[in-house]
C-alpha cells in the first residue's frame, strides 16, 4: 500500500550536528530514517542559529522556513538541556500556522520530569524510547507512541568470524558502574575487551560495531544511566534518576547481527525480547559472574538464544519493518481529530521555569564567550521572565555550572599539554 503521507513536507529541528568520527549520533540518524517516509524534508540545526542571531531571530527564521517549504509536520527531537526555544512557540507554530507538531522523545528515562513533559503541552503528538512515558503522556491527554528501533539490517548484520573474544562491552565506561562491574569479571579471570569512550580499546564507529559483535561470545549490555554530575545538572534536582534503568539499544543492534546479549535488568526490556529465551539478564556483579561462566560454557544455548532474537528482530523490528508502521499511526493521528480536547493554558512550575532560566544563563555566557553581544543582550532579557527570585536562583546556578565548566575545560587543556 502506498504512503498516503509521503507528500508531505516535514522539518525536523535538532540541537547541533555532532562529529560522525568521534561519535555516534542518533538524532541524525533518526532524521535520516524519518525522512526517507517522506518525499520533502528539512533539518535545521537550531543551536548554533541560536548562538550567532539570538533567539528572536531563530524562531522568525523557523516560521519563514516553514511558509517557504510549506512545512505540514515539525519534529523535534530536544536533549536534556533544549529550553532555548519557547513551549509558547512551538504552541503558536501549531495554533496559528496549523504545523502538526511531534515531539521525538530519545532519552524520556531522564528528562520526562524535568524537560519533556512540559513541552508535549505544545504538541500533537510524542514519540517516545521510555515505554512507561507513553502511559504518562496519555494521562495528560496526549497521543504517544513507544518508539524502540531505528535499527537497519544494512547497519547491523550477522558476520561469520571466529568468536575469539570471550566477553565484550561496547559503549562509555565512564557511565555510572561500568568499570566497576568489568573490573569485577576481569577480578574473577574472565576476558572482557571493551570499546568506546574510557574503554582500553577507543572509539569504534557503527560501521565496525557487527565485527565486534559477532566475534564476541557474551554482549553485555547496561542499563543504568548516568550519575548525575556537571554535565547533567538538569538532573540536579531529580536524584531519583541515579537509580533508574534505562531500556538501551544494544539488544537489538544484537539480535540483528545474531549475537548473544547479556543484559543488565530493566523492566521495559521484555516489551521486545523475552528473557530467557531471546536474550539473559543479571541484577548484580555476582549474578553476572555466574552468568557469564554459564554462558561460556554452554555454546549451544547461547547460539539458539541469540537465533531467537535474531528471527525477532529481522521480521519486527527491522528498521524498514518497524518505522513505517510507526509513522502511519502517527499521521493517522495527527491527522485527525480523535484525540481529547487540551487546555489553552501552558502550566509550568518553578522547577521548569528555574531549569529554563538555568539554561538560557548558560547560553548567554556562551554567546559572550563567541563575542556574539548583541544575541547575549537579547538572552539576558529573557531572564527576567519569570520574575527577580526565579532570575536570582537560576542565574547563580548557571553562573555555577559555567564556572565548573570553565574549570573542567581548564583541567583537559593543562592534562593535553
């Protein structure tokens, strides 16, 4: 059947374009797999607009790219730190210009309280990686739908290699205890190769990762997120997420190149894979030692698990497979009125309007730094918004979390040299 959708003209708004050879970026390639549904697509990268021509001039550039390319949907995909463009904004692209507006949601896990919850009020619809979020979205009255695979079979395939690495983890070390449990296996005479950023072996780019995996015999896969430091101060006042596990990638780039995952627990995990049969799970260091020497020695069961994943995963979540049905749900709501009716108001609280007024500190500081004034000028009238306490409390906490920025950066500098 033919894509009733695929004439539409859609832009999607992402933060910055990243360095493909440092790392791997899924924003982008979000966009590339979105836009391959349509026939007439755009990206803006918004930040750097932002920077040089302040932020009056970014969303008057938005709205006259939406009336030059006839723009029918906006995706926008934030990080934990987007508070740049306006919730009203993205209201008025939607009320007066009639733009179906999507938030795609790739890190709900962390920012859902502090970030994204507020601007799905602005939104038609939300995309989403958190299972769990879709449930809260709905609550709110607003369409959502459970997004869990960009992954593609001409990205991710099997390779017939000898599996001569015992155990290996692809992904930062640096993030919370990963080390700590790679330090525990290696402790306890288990071979684990690691990869990516703080690893022994670097940076592996995604065109490498098939190789790695399919030499490998145990995958591991974690999943709590990042403890909250310096570089995720928009976490700061949800320390809850210290403990929350978040439902990776990882299994499916597995299953697709046919190879066995062992994961740390999460509960979303079993919404795709069954545990037990498509893929192992472990709770703690203990229990992974355990399962790490159970699976080394049965060849045969890890074989048939990760064939089962693999049979899953190439008939239902295959990127060509999955996305077009996603989408069709999307537009089919989008497009019609079956959804309840929303307040005009836009509620915030304090702790969104501090992080909002938090982050355009930061920016302003940012853009006097580029020796962009006249855009800093304009920021510090934003400041104000939400009155002088707010003002007082988030600028102090920007001016903060640029020092300690200052600083780090500082201390890499001197470390280089």
């Amino acid at each position: 059947m033919d894509n009733p959708y695929k004439n539409r003209h859609i832009l999607y708004l992402n933060h910055h374009k990243k360095d493909s050879s440092k790392m791997n970026d899924f924003a982008d390639y979000n966009y590339k797999i979105v836009s391959s549904y349509f026939r007439n697509n755009s990206i803006f990268y918004f930040y750097e607009f932002i920077i040089s021509n302040g932020l009056k001039k970014t969303e008057c550039y938005i709205e006259e790219l939406i009336k030059k390319n006839k723009i029918s949907i906006i995706f926008y995909s934030p990080n934990g730190t987007n508070y740049e463009l306006s919730i009203e904004f993205f209201k008025r692209m939607r009320d007066v210009l009639n733009v179906k507006a999507v938030l795609w949601v790739l890190d709900d896990e962390l920012i859902f309280d502090t970030l994204t919850k507020y601007y799905a009020q602005a939104f038609n619809a939300v995309v989403t990686c958190d299972y769990y979020a879709t449930f809260a979205y709905q609550k709110l009255g607003i369409p959502a739908f459970y997004y869990f695979s960009n992954y593609s079979k001409e990205d991710f395939y099997p390779i017939s290699l000898d599996k001569d690495i015992d155990v290996s983890f692809i992904g930062d070390c640096t993030k919370n205890d990963r080390v700590e449990y790679i330090k525990y296996l290696k402790k306890n005479d288990i071979s684990v190769e690691t990869y990516g950023e703080g690893s022994e072996n670097g940076f592996v780019a995604k065109e490498d990762m098939s190789k790695i995996f399919s030499r490998s015999k145990i995958n591991l896969n974690f999943t709590k997120v990042n403890l909250i430091s310096t570089n995720t101060w928009f976490l700061e006042d949800n320390n809850l997420t210290n403990i929350i596990r978040q439902n990776k990638g990882r299994p499916m780039e597995l299953a697709l190149t046919n190879s066995f995952c062992l994961s740390e627990y999460s509960s979303s995990l079993d919404i795709t894979f069954e545990i037990g049969k498509d893929l192992d799970v472990f709770y703690n260091k203990e229990d992974l030692l355990l399962k790490v020497r159970a699976y080394l020695e049965n060849e045969t069961l890890r074989l048939d698990m990760a064939n089962n994943a693999y049979k899953k995963a190439v008939t239902l979540y295959e990127v060509d497979i999955f996305m077009p049905k996603l989408l069709d749900k999307l537009c089919e709501t989008i497009f019609s009125y079956n959804y309840p009716q929303r307040s005009s108001m836009i509620y915030k609280d304090n702790i969104f309007r501090i992080k909002h007024i938090q982050q355009l500190t930061i920016m302003m500081f940012y853009q006097l730094s580029k020796l962009k004034t006249m855009s800093a000028f304009e920021t510090s009238f934003h400041l104000i918004q939400y009155g002088f306490i707010v003002f007082l409390i988030s600028f102090f906490k920007g001016v903060k979390i640029v020092l300690s920025l200052s600083f780090l950066k500082l201390k890499r500098i001197k470390k280089d040299i």
